[in-house]
C-alpha cells in the first residue's frame, strides 16, 4: 500500500454462537475488533464475543462505504450469506 494512504476494511463479524452477524467498516481491523468484544460498540455489545468472519480491503474510502452498504441491504446480506 502507498505511505499515507489509508486502508479501510469493509468486515463481516460473526458471533462466537454463530447466530449474529455484523457488518462494518473501519481503518483499524485489530482495534475495532477489540472494541466490539470490549462491548464499546452498541450495536454489538449484547451479542459477542465476535470474530471475524472475513474482511475486505479497500484503497479506495468511497468504494470501501459503497461496499458496506451494499452489504448491509437486503440482496448484499444475501449475497454475504450465500458466498461467505
């Protein structure tokens, strides 16, 4: 990767139980992830502990949002399910 770009990862997290799953983006993977175990995120805290079901890396900020929320739509959760 180019010095100062930033990467930004779209992520899927999938609960220890496998009956939750969340996706996110972020330009720190390792640190978001322990936030999101932590119970810093409010929109996982109730439902972990989390790992990482798979991520994607993006150079692009602007791909990386369309990405998520791509993901995050009806035929996106479908697709992720489906593939991933």
């Amino acid at each position: 990767m180019p010095s100062g770009r930033k990467q930004n990862d779209v992520y899927i997290l999938e609960s220890l139980d496998s009956e939750h799953f969340y996706v996110g983006i972020t330009d720190d993977l390792r640190a978001r992830l322990a936030k999101h175990n932590a119970g810093e995120v409010p929109h996982t805290s109730k439902y972990g502990p989390w790992r990482i079901r798979t991520y994607f890396a993006f150079d692009d900020a602007a791909r990386a949002v369309a990405f998520e929320r791509y993901l995050k739509s009806g035929s996106g959760r479908a697709f992720a399910k489906k593939h991933f």
